[in-house]
C-alpha cells in the first residue's frame, strides 16, 4: 500500500512541475502582446499575426486646410491610424513646437517647409528617422542628416484675375506690384506673417538684396523695396479666402499655392493667371518628421512610413493636385500639375541664410514697416 500511495505522490509531483514549465514557455512567447518591433529594428523570432498596437497620434501640420487634413484622417483610419490633426501657420507650429520640446504634445509634424525644419533640428525638436521610401524622393529633397523627409513639392505663384488683366497687362514679376501703378493697391500684401506663404513672398524679394553690412543681412535699397511693398497693397484679412477676392476682383492679384490652385479654381469659377518672373519662383518642399521625445516611438514611425508611401503620396497627388516630392507617386500626379511644373523656374533661395533671419525680418516688418 505504501509502494502504491509513493507512486501516486510522485507521478503528481512530476503532472505539476511539466504543468508549470509549460506555462512558463506561454508567457515567454506572449508577453509582448503582439507589438510590432518600431521601423529599423529587427522583431525576432515572434510568429504572432497579431497586429501592431497602434496608439492615438498628435499631428501638427500647417498643411490641412481646403480638406487635406480630413482626407488624411479619413484614409489613416482605414490603414489602422487613429490621429487628431491640429493645424496653424508654419511658422506659428514651429514657435509653438520649440516652447513645447521639453514635454512634447506632438508625435509627428508635417507640411513645413525645409527653412521651418531646419530651425526645429537647430533646437533639437525632432528626432532622426530614414524611413524607407526615403530613397524613393527626388534627389537633394531630403534633410541629409534624416531628420525630415520630403512629401509634398509647392510652387509660391504670383496669380492675377484674368478678367482684370492679360498675359501681356499683368506683372512680370513681385517687384512689378509696387513699381507700376497699375497695380498699386490691386494686389495682397504679405501682411500675415506667421503664415508660411507670406514669408516666402517676403522671403523672395529681400534675398535679392542681400548685403553683410546691412541691417539684417539687408541691403538699404531692399529694405527700401519691401516698404513700398507694405505701402501700395491691401492688407490681408485674418479669415479671409484670397481667392475668392482675387475671383471678385476685391484684390486681384496675389499670392497662390500651386497645391490648391484646382480646388481654388472649381470653387470660384474663375480660372487665375499664373506669373513666371524670369528669377524663378519660391519653391518649397513639405517634409514629414517625428518629434523627439514622443512617447509613442513606434506608432510614430509607422505612421509616417505609411504616411509618406508612393501609394498615399500618389492618391493624395490625384485627389489635390499636387506634385509629390516622392519620384514613384509624381507618376500619378494630374496632367495640369505636371503642366503647371513644366513652366516654372525654381528661384535660387539661400535656405540657411533664410532660416536664420526670417524671425527677425518678419519682427522688423510688423514693428517697423506695417505701422
């Protein structure tokens, strides 16, 4: 009875200690809930099919408006993403990503351009990260050091109502505005400057006047040519469309987007002419980046290799006429865009020299010139 009851004992004892160390090996497997390793890296030997977490993002973006942001919310939902989009001017996210980078708010930020970016690194506001269609964009596009990648190509236009003026009646060029009476307080002025398109306008004419003596980097006489700028056009209205002054003919000439020029011209009827000064016109690349110090790392660089695909890059290209930096998506861009690209010259704009001054050029103009 005794050689029975030791038996029995010792065959539970072995049940209990084979039932443990299975359930050890489970946990093993399990314990990283399926999480996808973050972009880069390698996720082992993990066989679960189970999809990557993918956690609520923060994007800040000054590149939202005429329903590019709630078209992208709409498509990251569908690809598993759930973000929530909060837009201003470039310049003001850029001020506001600065003062927010020792608690950062956003995980991603996309839309500006390489002088706002550039001023973001400088105070280490973003984090480095390649994604892979990276060498898919067009070449010299690219923050070479991998902190910001290029989406979007945009052309800052000089447009004109076709019914006020011709090919031959309308300016050549921005200085025109000011120096031909014609157009004296015809045009918009670049007045609201914490948006990014009137610091580019701004941006385009004081480079032309570049002096290491002068007041800001500035010469005297391109100081000069921006007061008269501020002086014979009309101010700009916090709200208001330009567009759809420039289709009644309130202010008919002004500053255009070539990204929304389609969408622009359906909503109004009215066609507008488009400038090309012989000096090229401002040329600015939308980037995609992740800011430092997001808790949400991983999620993030998804997102933005998701985000930055030719794929998205090539339906957002035909759904907003837009000219994608990435070379594979510029396949599926519009006819009109391409035609539109075709004729326009780039100008030559010192970025460094740009991104250093533009805070103070922009200071001096709201204190000094627009008083």
């Amino acid at each position: 009875m005794r050689k029975w009851t030791m038996a029995a004992l010792l065959l539970i004892l072995c049940l209990v200690v084979s039932a443990c160390g299975g359930n050890n090996a489970g946990n093993a497997n399990t314990g990283d809930s399926g999480a996808a390793a973050p972009a880069g890296t390698s996720a082992g030997t993990d066989s679960s099919s189970e999809p990557a977490k993918n956690e609520k993002l923060i994007v800040y973006t000054n590149a939202n408006s005429d329903g590019r942001g709630e078209w992208l919310i709409e498509q990251a939902k569908s690809a598993g993403f759930d973000i929530e989009i909060v837009g201003a001017g470039g310049a003001d996210l850029t001020n506001r990503l600065i003062a927010e980078k020792n608690n950062p708010i956003a995980d991603v930020v996309y839309g500006l351009n390489n002088m706002l970016y550039e001023n973001l690194k400088k105070e280490d506001v973003l984090a480095k990260f390649v994604p892979s269609w990276a060498g898919d964009v067009e070449q010299g596009l690219n923050d070479p050091e991998g902190y910001y990648h290029g989406l979007v190509k945009q052309a800052i236009l000089l447009g004109y109502n076709p019914n006020e003026f011709t090919a031959d009646t309308a300016p050549k060029d921005w200085t025109d505005l000011y120096k031909n009476d014609a157009f004296k307080g015809k045009y918009e002025a670049p007045t609201l400057l914490g948006q990014n398109t009137p610091r580019l306008v701004v941006a385009g004419i004081l480079t032309r006047f570049q002096d290491p003596n002068g007041d800001l980097g500035i010469s005297e006489e391109g100081w000069n040519e921006i007061q008269q700028l501020y002086d014979n056009g009309v101010n700009a209205v916090e709200g208001e469309d330009f567009y759809a002054n420039l289709a009644s003919g309130k202010t008919p000439l002004g500053a255009l987007v070539s990204g929304t020029l389609e969408q622009k011209e359906e909503q109004y009827k009215v066609k507008a002419g488009i400038v090309s000064p012989e000096i090229g016109v401002p040329m600015v690349v939308e980037h995609a980046a992740i800011v430092n110090g997001t808790k949400k790392q991983a999620t993030a660089e998804r997102f933005v290799e998701w985000m930055g695909s030719a794929e998205v890059q090539g339906q957002f290209a035909a759904q907003f006429n837009a000219m994608p930096a990435n070379t594979k998506a510029a396949e599926q861009a519009n006819a009109s865009v391409k035609e539109l690209y075709s004729t326009l010259k780039p100008q030559e704009l010192d970025w460094a020299f740009i991104a250093e001054n533009m805070d103070q050029w922009a200071e001096k103009i709201e204190l000094e010139i627009m008083q």
